[in-house]
C-alpha cells in the first residue's frame, strides 16, 4: 500500500511554484485553451428544477456563501472568493429524507436529483470539481479546491451559529449520496445543518450531466493525492462560527455583497485596529496554521520591503502595494505526524477559511483584499519557518470604488470590469520595469 504521506510530500513537491523540485509526471498540455473552458455552471437538464423563495432561509445561505453576486461581459462573480474566479465548487442540499438537490448559483434553484417526501433540509454537501480549477492551474488546481472551499466556508459560518462544517466524513459513502464519481467531482466538506449522519443502506446515486467542455484532462497525480488523503489518523477539527467579522457593525449580507477581490491597492498606512481586528477574526478556529505577516503600513509597526513581499507573490505587485500581506502556512511534517494525510486537505481548507474570514473582515473596516499566489521556498526561506505556505491574502486601501453585488438571479453589472483589469495589467507591467 502506498504511503499517503509520501505522496502528500511529492504531489506538494510537485506542484511548487519555482525552486529545484522534480515535475516530471506533471501533465504537459495548453492551460487556458479557450476552446476547452469547463461551463461555469453545472446543469442536470433532464430533472426537475425550482426557484428558491427570496425570504427562503436555505436560499439565503446558499446565495450568500456561493451565488453569483456581480456579472462583467464575460464572467460570473460569486459570493465567496475563487482562485482565479473559475469557482470549482458545488452544492447538493440533502434532506432528512436523504432527498438530494443540487444548487444553481445564477438561477438560484435547486434541482431535484432524489426526490423524498419534503423534509427539511439537514446537511450541504460541497463538492469540487478539479478540471474547473486544473484548466488553468494543472495539478496544483487541486490545492485550489480545498481553497475555495473554505473561503465558502468562512461565509457560511458568518451567515449562521447553526451549521458545523466537517472534513472527517467517509469519502466514498458521501460521494454515492449526491451522485459524484469522487475522480471528476468528489466531496470537499460537510455542512451539518443539524445531525446527519449517511445511510449506510441508501442505493447510489446515478444522474447524468453534460460534459463541462469539449474534451476535460485528466490528470494522474489529482487522482492520486485525492486517494492518498482519505487517510486520517488524528482528530480532524469540526469548523464553527466564532468571532463575527462584521467588525463596524453591518449586516453579514451587506458586507458579504461589498466584498470582492481587490484588483489595486494606494500605498496608504492603515490604523492599528484595521490590522489587529481583521488579523483577530482570521486567525480564530484554524489549529494547523501559523500566519506570517508582511507589514507595509500599519501604524506604529515597523515597515517591511514591498518590493520583497512582491516577489514572494509570484511578482505580483498587490502583494506588495498591500498595507499588509498574510502567509496562511502550515508545518506539513507536523500535520501528517498528528493527523496523518488527510490532515493536508484539512490545512489548505483552514488557509482558505482564514483567507475568507479575513476578506470579510477587512472589508467591514473600509478596506479591500485578495487572494494571492506564491513561491513557495522562498516564503519559507523569507520567513526562516518550516511551516510551508498553504495561500497568501493581502490586505490595503483599493485605489477604486467597488460597486455592491445583487441580489439573487439580479447580478450587479460590472460596466467597468474590463478598464479596470487594464489598469491592472498596467501596474504590473510597471511594476518589472
């Protein structure tokens, strides 16, 4: 039997960004083909489908946490952040009857793919599908997933003190439940609504689904990290509300529709309390990370190089223009030593609960962040840790007004969307100059 450990280790290896690492079974292929994009949107067209009621509370949590909030020309923008905005994750609402029904974020329904008898709704199960997030980012798309997932997460628990989000579930028994395959599509977490528990005796789920593009990759080393992580061997944390990132005050959902990724940054210092406050709500609840910190202007703490903290972001200048950045990171050896492999799907889900959490908070005090990519060695080495990075935030003053998402199947046009990602790509090309 394979070590799940060792494959933790060489897929993590693997999918480095820069240093001397062997990639050898990396697929080679063309990232971005156009011709190839995965559909943004996963469609059941042969089941039957309902709108959700706008005062519907399980509605307001699935809107809130995965809805499509802001539309440009040519892409769809969600409640939570996406590496990339590609949005790799989905939903299936289960209910106490073990009915299953699957999420559409644009049209805000849910379509039936195993009818039951109209009982509440007791569990969300997220799902990920890693070609969506692999069309661009190859194999390291699948540490996106777990990203991406709990950014969800962050969102979920801000909207409600009900729900216990899990990643200790059996992979194969939830998978059958909602009718993915667990290769092309496989479950990421557990929202517990109330106790839910997978009947063992429930006959397997088959639907069937269009292909998401003309011709969806395969990558070997995905499937295999995927297998390799099933195995625990330590308690893994169940994730709950905590502190409210609502830091001034405002309504989740107001806050939650002003957030979206911040695309520039002004080199302007911040208060003490706009980094100690968001910094306070990110770090709550997430045992297997440590968070390094790249201060640029924060009142009374001193100043550390932008143009340092840029490169260590794959040279893109919002890692540097921040007020601060934040290395969400985790020490692998210890992970797999106390949790065993399944402890790395658990510590890339904890980055992306903080990144979201974080996020949400920095917003409430007037400030914009994003998410961002990195070099990995070099974070470790800039930082003198063994924690490896797990993804980065960076937090500051936008140098623009962003506008508030919609509200459910009534998306907020983005006239200026194009402009902006212009200035965008001005700055960075400033910024190797």
């Amino acid at each position: 039997m394979t070590d799940g450990a060792d494959v933790v280790r060489s897929y993590h290896s693997a999918t480095t960004h820069g240093g001397d690492h062997d990639r050898s079974r990396l697929v080679q292929f063309q990232p971005l083909d156009p011709t190839n994009r995965p559909a943004p949107f996963k469609l059941y067209p042969d089941y039957p489908f309902g709108a959700l009621a706008d005062d519907d509370p399980l509605g307001r949590l699935l809107f809130y946490s995965l809805g499509v909030t802001r539309r440009s020309r040519t892409s769809y923008f969600r409640a939570a952040m996406s590496a990339g905005n590609l949005h790799p994750v989905e939903a299936y609402v289960v209910g106490e009857d073990r009915s299953v029904r699957h999420y559409h974020p644009l049209e805000h329904g849910l379509t039936t793919l195993r009818p039951g008898s109209g009982g509440a709704a007791v569990a969300i199960v997220l799902t990920g599908i890693p070609w969506r997030t692999s069309w661009k980012y190859g194999e390291r798309g699948w540490r996106h997933l777990w990203w991406d997932s709990g950014a969800v997460t962050a969102n979920v628990l801000a909207l409600t003190d009900e729900a216990t989000v899990t990643l200790d579930f059996d992979d194969d028994a939830v998978n059958r439940l909602v009718g993915v395959d667990g290769k092309s599509e496989f479950a990421l977490a557990v929202v517990e609504l109330e106790r839910f528990d997978v009947a063992e005796d429930l006959e397997p789920l088959h639907v069937s689904a269009p292909a998401l593009s003309r011709a969806p990759i395969e990558f070997p080393l995905i499937t295999e990290i995927q297998q390799a992580t099933r195995q625990v061997s330590g308690a893994l944390p169940a994730h709950r509300g905590g502190r409210s990132p609502q830091l001034r005050g405002q309504a989740i959902e107001q806050l939650i529709l002003q957030r979206g990724s911040t695309r520039l940054f002004r080199h302007e210092t911040v208060r003490e309390e706009a980094f100690a406050g968001p910094m306070d709500v990110a770090t709550e609840g997430e045992p297997l990370l440590v968070h390094h910190v790249a201060v640029h202007a924060v009142e009374g703490r001193p100043a550390d190089a932008r143009r340092v903290t840029q490169h260590l972001c794959y040279d893109q200048p919002l890692g540097g223009d921040s007020a601060y950045t934040v290395f969400h990171s985790a020490d692998l050896e210890k992970v797999l030593a106390d949790v065993g492999p399944r402890g790395y799907r658990a510590a890339l889900f904890e980055s992306g609960l903080a990144a979201g959490r974080l996020q949400l908070a920095a917003f409430s005090v007037g400030l914009g962040a994003t998410g961002l990519t990195f070099y990995d060695d070099e974070v470790k080495e800039a930082f003198d840790t063994d924690a490896a990075c797990m993804l980065v935030t960076a937090v500051g003053v936008p140098d623009y007004r962003s506008r508030p998402g919609g509200s459910p199947r009534r998306p907020t046009h983005l006239t200026g969307f194009d402009d902006l990602m212009g200035r965008l790509q001005l700055r960075q090309m400033e910024s190797r100059r």
